[in-house]
C-alpha cells in the first residue's frame, strides 16, 4: 500500500508477510483498510474496522480519483491505511 502526497507525489508504503514462512508460524493475512485517519483510527480504538484482502476502503470519504501521474486511486483527503 502506498500514501502519495498528491502535490509532491512523495510518501510512504507499507508491506508485510501474506503467509506462513521466513520463521513466521500459523501467520495469517486478514487484508487491509483505507480511511480518512481519525476515523480509521477511531474504529480501530473502538469498535474496529473491516479488512479485505482486496481492500475496505470507505469510499464515501476517500472518492475513486484518476490521478494523472499515479493512475486509479482514492483520495483527496487525509488517508491511513492498517492491515490485519
């Protein structure tokens, strides 16, 4: 997963094992989230959050975009991201 300034095109990814292996045992992946960060912060602290290995995304906040240098993406707005 990937956060890229919109402006500047600069951020930071995140990455992690999928499966069991490299010493890891019994490792599952849930998949991940995307949401503007209080609020993913918020059902992380509370209640929790939905994760999908091909993403839950709350598109209400973080709108599909077609950006002309990334391509396909959410966003315009404050994003997080966490996996599970």
């Amino acid at each position: 997963m990937f956060t890229v300034d919109n402006v500047e095109l600069v951020g930071i990814s995140q990455g992690g094992s999928f499966s069991g292996g490299g010493g890891l045992v019994n490792a599952t992946f849930a998949g991940w989230a995307a949401d503007v960060f209080f609020e993913l912060g918020g059902a992380i602290e509370n209640a929790g959050t939905s994760y999908s290995p091909t993403g839950s995304v709350d598109t209400r906040s973080l709108p599909t975009i077609d950006h002309l240098v990334v391509g396909p993406a959410w966003g315009n707005n404050d994003v997080t991201t966490a996996m599970a």
